[in-house]
C-alpha cells in the first residue's frame, strides 16, 4: 500500500495506550481509550481503498469497530441531521461525514490490516476506514471524534477537493459500491449572490449610489444566519498555544491584536506594598477575534480554554466573550453568511 | 445600530476611506492587526507566514445602512484573491454620545 | 444576568480620569487598546493641515446589565469635554462569558 500523508506523522503509540477524545453535540468532552475500543464487537471487512485523486485502488482486508457502534458505545450524539468530525492525531488533519455515512454499517475504526496490526505509516494504530467515499475520509492515526449540527467542513475540502468526497460512477461500478441512503455531506456552501457574476469594479470613483446592495437580504436573515463573533482575552504567551488549540478544533481564520487589560484585581501589585493603587495598572494581553459557525462555538471556547488555562488557580488566564453577527461577507468571492467563514 | 467590521489588506485602507466618504461614511476606528484566513497565512519559498499584518476598520451606521456599507467596502478593496479580508455585521443595543452626554439610538 | 460590552471610543488624554472615575464606581476590569479614528467631523484642520485621524483610546468593558447605565454615565461624564472628538460609546449584547483560569461561563 502506498503511503500518502499531507501533513507529518505523530509519534507513535499503542492502541491500549492510545486516548481518544469524544465529544457529543453539546456535551462535555470525555476520553476513552484504546483499550476500551478494542472491547468492542470486532469485525472484518475486505474492501476497497480508493484514491481517487491519485487514481489508485487496493483491496484490502480491515478489521475494527464498526464507528456505528462506536457511536452508540460512547454515547456520541449529534443532532438528527449533524454531522461527525473526525480529527487526527497531529492535529490538523481532519474529515466530516454525515449522520446517515456514518451509521452505515462499512464504516469501520480499523486497527489491523490484511492480518497485521495497523502499521504507523498506514494510520496505525486506529484509522477510519469509509471504502465508499474517496480515500480522504479515511482519516488516519484516529485521535478524536466529535458531533456538530453543521457540517465543520473537513480539511481535504478547503484545500479544494471534492465537495462530498463522493467517488466517481466508474470506481462505484468497478468494485459494485453502493452508497449509503440518506444523506450526504454538504456540497460547499456558495450563496447566491456567489454564484452570479461579481459587479463590475467601476473604473472612475464610486459614487454612494453606485454602492447599492446588489442582494438586499429579506430582514428574515438575521439573526438566523448562525454566526458567532468571539473575543479572547488571554495571555500574550499563549500566543501561539492558541493558533494551535483553535487550528486543532478546525478554526482556522481569526484576527489578532495586542491590548492592555486587567480584570477585577485591577492590575499587579508588588509584594513589598500590597495595599495601595496598583504598580502595573494594565498588563499586556493578546486579543484574539473569531468569526465562527455556531456548531464551533463550544469546540472554539474550549480549545482557547485549554489552550490557556494555567491551572495554578492565579488570575489573569483571562476572558471569552461570545458576541452575535448578523452578516459576514468575504471581501474576494463575495460569499455571504456561514460561507464566508 | 449595527457594528460593521472589515478587515482588510493594510495597502487598500486609503482606498476604502476614500471610498467610504464618497459614500456619506465619515467616522470610523482603525486598528492594526494580525490575522489570517482559511488559507493559514501564506508559504512563500521556503518560509511561512501564520500571521498577516492586516488593518481592521469599525464603522458604527443605521441598520438600514449596513449593506450600503459593506457594498461600498467591498467594491472598493476587491482584489478577487485570498486575503482581501473579512467584513462582518453586528447588533448593537444602543449608542451614546460623550460630548452631548446623549444617546443616539 | 445579561451582559452587556460596551466599547468606549476616548480621548487618550482623558484615560486617567475615566479609569479613576470608573474605579471608584466598582468597574475594575477592563481593556485598553490604542486605535486611530475619525468622527462625522472627518478629522480635524489645524490651519492648512488636515488630520484625517486621531489617536484614540478605545475601552471595553463587560458589565452586568443593572449597571450599564451607571458605567456608560461614568464615561460620558469623566471625558467629556464638550467638544467634537469626545469618543462615542457602542453597546453591544454579549451572549456568553467565560472565565478562562475556572472555565466557569461566568464573569
């Protein structure tokens, strides 16, 4: 089998040591570890794996958890029509499929191969394995599983694949694949106004009433388009820990600045004179902005929390702020709404 | 009230003041930041770039304004490629004057 | 308790007197963030020269609803000066607040 990987493998680990993070829609995250998974019903599948981008197939023989049982094992809810993320254990790398994909019976959470236990260049020890959608899906070194009301868009689509990962008649026909009922993922989100041509830039100075909205949006759209803003506090060390925690829980954009702030102990005080105004009356703080879906709220302010929690008890790890948008537009497509994340 | 925010390219901000006063837009706040996009900054050669400089404006205008504003802006720093930025629209509950010590809406 | 954010544009010359009125109110916890702006005015002319942006001073503060009125009276009294260029104060709901060091959705 060739191996293929977008991003650098983890280390290595056992699959009885191996901890996976699972999180229902609106529930706490909790892990279960490798051990645990393993106690479930094993089965074996022979299937192809499909490339489709590379134009590659192999059939192989996988033996795991069906990710069906893993799901109800685990108590892994989403909402009736959401969707599940499957993340990778390097933290960037993840993949989406859809209530109705994931329930199916072929979806497996591999951990030996034609035999073998799982090898580490394959994804081992606990890969996904989804022998009827494009390669992508089956998501290697497995390392968190989570709900969401919408579909978080995995990582293979913003880099511009296909939009459901869904395989081409010919692969479908050459090995008698059918595809499950009920529904796929999402195709992208492109709102109207995308699909047509964008305004012509006028070459001479744009006039007020030249700038007149070109899609009026009906008053119903607010409040309904389920954005969320949210400012971070926190701090400026944990600069970077926080790209890190946001990247892994699939929030990739944000904007970020540096302010001045301090919270109810109004500042820093020396030992030697504890009363009194305080000698440092602002300290320097990082000031991260998001602009999310409202299914990444939860997953967002977690990752900054863990991101930034000292967990020493003292103060000054800092504050989240969750704010409503009513319309988001991105500047170079024109995409309005939730595809303008 | 609405709160519109733009984050824009640091090189377009003269063009989109400008067309923002052609527009009736005269009061806003700048702010420089740092951000990026869907597209994890940028690589070029063999370096890479999490974080853009950006510049960020905040225009306060009647809710009826809003997508005058946000069309003004978006025609006028339009580039069409990655990194053009990010306008987005929120509900403010009221706004008040330091100088007539009034609220205004 | 709803929370309200209020964004208060200042003149960076009057942040001491702001912040002082401000503590002696009971409002401790707040953000500070240098920016660049303009109002309806669109800058100032000072003779032949146009400044078409200002420093400001821009302060957030969450505050608990009840006390929304106390703190935006605050400001509005602390720097004013009657003048165009006082700053303007934005009002903003927030839906949820977390505390970071507990992880409680409190302030």
């Amino acid at each position: 089998m060739p191996v293929i990987n977008l991003y650098p493998a983890p280390t290595p680990i056992p699959l009885e040591g191996l901890p996976i993070e699972v999180c229902g829609l609106e529930k706490p995250l909790q892990t279960v570890s490798g051990r645990e998974l393993a106690a479930l019903q094993s089965v074996t599948l022979t299937v192809p794996l499909i490339c489709q981008i590379f134009n590659w197939s192999e059939v192989v023989e996988w033996e795991g958890v069906r990710f069906a049982d893993f799901l109800e094992a685990f108590r892994i809810e989403t909402h009736p029509e959401g969707y599940y993320a499957i993340y990778s254990r390097d933290g960037v790398y993840f993949e989406t499929l859809s209530v109705d994909e994931a329930r199916d019976p072929r979806v497996l959470l591999a951990h030996r191969l034609n035999g073998e236990p799982l090898s580490e260049a394959n994804g081992g020890p606990l890969r996904l394995v989804v022998p009827f959608l494009q390669g992508y899906k089956s998501v290697k070194w497995v390392g968190s599983v989570r709900g969401f009301r919408k579909d978080p868009i995995g990582i293979k689509r913003l880099l511009g694949q296909s939009p459901t990962g869904q395989l081409h008649s010919e692969w479908l026909a050459r090995y008698g694949i059918t595809l499950p009922p009920g529904r796929p993922g999402d195709p992208p989100a492109i709102s109207a106004s995308a699909t047509r041509p964008s305004p012509a830039i006028p070459s001479g100075p744009v006039l007020g009433s030249l700038a007149t909205p070109s899609d009026a949006p009906d008053s119903t759209r607010e409040d309904q388009i389920g954005l969320k803003g949210i400012l971070a506090f926190i701090r400026p060390s944990k600069h970077q820990a926080t790209r890190q925690a946001l990247e892994a829980a699939g929030v990739i954009s944000y904007t970020t600045f540096r302010v001045l702030g301090r919270g109810r102990q109004r500042g820093l005080r020396f030992a030697a004179t504890p009363e009194g105004p305080p000698a440092i009356p602002f300290l320097p703080k990082q000031c991260f902005s998001l602009l999310i879906e409202e299914s990444q709220v939860p997953a967002a302010v977690e990752a900054i929390q863990k991101a930034n929690r000292t967990g020493k008890g003292e103060h000054g790890d800092g504050k989240i702020l969750v704010l409503d948008v009513s319309d988001a537009v991105r500047i170079s497509t024109d995409e309005r709404g939730p595809a303008a994340v | 009230m609405k709160m519109v925010w733009a984050i824009l390219r640091p090189e377009k901000i003269s063009d989109a003041i400008a067309s923002l006063e052609k527009a009736g837009f005269y009061a806003f706040t700048r702010l420089d930041v740092m951000g990026r996009g869907r597209q994890k900054g940028i690589v070029t050669g063999s370096s890479r770039y999490e974080e853009i400089a950006k510049t960020s404006l905040m225009l306060v205008v009647e809710d009826h304004e809003a997508d005058r504003a946000v069309e003004t802006l978006k025609i006028a720093v339009r580039t069409g490629n990655p990194g053009d930025g990010k306008i987005f629209v929120s509900p403010l509950g009221a706004v008040y004057s330091i100088r007539t010590k009034s609220r205004e809406s | 308790m709803n929370l309200q954010l209020l964004w208060a544009i200042i003149r960076p010359d009057k942040k001491p007197q702001v912040l002082h009125r401000l503590e002696t109110e009971g409002f401790y916890a707040m953000t500070e963030i240098p920016v660049y702006g303009r109002g309806k005015q669109r800058g100032i002319q000072v003779g032949s020269v146009t400044y078409d942006e200002l420093a400001k001073t821009l302060l957030l503060l969450t505050v608990e609803e009840d006390r929304c009125q106390q703190a935006i009276q605050a400001i509005q009294e602390a720097a004013h000066t009657g003048h165009p260029g006082d700053g303007k104060i934005f009002v903003q709901p927030v839906g949820q607040v977390f505390t970071v060091r507990t992880g409680q959705p409190e302030l």
